[in-house]
C-alpha cells in the first residue's frame, strides 16, 4: 500500500512510467492510497491504466486518521514539487514518515536536502521525476522483499534531537 497526497504542482510522469514496469504479480497486489486531495486528472489517468490495480482515495481526513493509514503502509510515496528553489523543501510529512519506519519512495531534486537526509538515515531512496526505472526497481525490490528500509539516526531529526542541536549552535554562537 503506498500513502500520499498529490496536486497538481506535482510532476509523477516518472511514477506513472515505473508503474508500467511494475512486475505483474507486485502491480496486482498493489494498492495505492491518497491521503488528501488528488487532482481527478491524475486519478482518473490511474485508474484508466491501470484497472487491475486498486486505488483509493480517502479525500481529506484528520491527522491521527492519516498517521493510521501512514503506519498501516508497507512503503510510503512523497512527491516534492516541482517548483522553483524545491532543493531546500522538507516537509513535516518527511518527518512523520521516517519516524514510521517504513520505506519512503521520495520523487524530486536528488541533490537537496531531502536527499541528504534520506541517504544519511537510509530511510528510502529518492528518484528523480523522470527515473521510471529506478522507481520501478524500488518498488519491485520492496514488494520482492530484496530491499529492506534499515533506517538510523532518526532519533536525531525527532524534534527533541533537532532542538537539542539548534541550542547547541545558539550555545556556541554565544560564546
């Protein structure tokens, strides 16, 4: 099951592509489910090619209904816009995911600081907008069990860790 949201600031050719490559027995066992509000367009565009996989789309809910279907995932999708200066743009999803655990299928600037942190904490991989076939592979090696999120030092972007850092650097810059 993946869990995202996505609008229309959000470029998933790449995913649409690597859903094509998706093994067969995978992409029939797969569910995709939005969390949030999805353009008809790209749900629509789903549905029409790929029929045999089952979608859902839950429209907006509360936060600790999306934190049930976050943890009820076995591999998280989130997409970065493709905006202007997207290299610098992490989201509180980002963080609610790695505290999961589970896999994250990030899509955007593979030079960012989403990037970093993912690589650092091996908390999933991120994907170009266009890599259809880096996507599929790392899709097909989750549900293939060949590929396992083993993620560390996530304790250190929880917020306790992060503010534990941030007074460090106002301790020392007050030195």
């Amino acid at each position: 099951t993946y869990t995202g949201t996505i609008s229309e600031t959000y470029d998933i050719s790449g995913f649409m592509e690597a859903l094509k490559r998706i093994e067969k027995p995978v992409l029939c066992k797969l569910k995709i489910r939005f969390v949030g509000k999805v353009p008809s367009a790209i749900s629509n565009r789903i549905k029409d090619e790929f029929p045999e996989m089952e979608m859902e789309l839950t429209g907006y809910v509360d936060h600790l209904l999306s934190i049930d279907y976050l943890l009820r995932s076995s591999l998280l999708l989130l997409v970065i816009p493709k905006v202007e200066n997207n290299a610098g743009i992490l989201t509180g999803k980002f963080f609610e995911y790695m505290a999961s655990r589970k896999p994250v299928l990030a899509i955007g600037p593979v030079n960012g600081d989403l990037a970093e942190i993912i690589q650092e904490t091996g908390c999933g991989q991120i994907f170009d907008y266009s890599d259809a076939k880096g996507i599929s592979n790392f899709i097909n090696g989750i549900f293939n069990s060949e590929l396992k999120s083993e993620p560390k030092n996530i304790a250190d972007y929880s917020r306790k860790g992060l503010t534990e850092k941030l007074s460090q650097i106002i301790i020392s810059a007050g030195k």
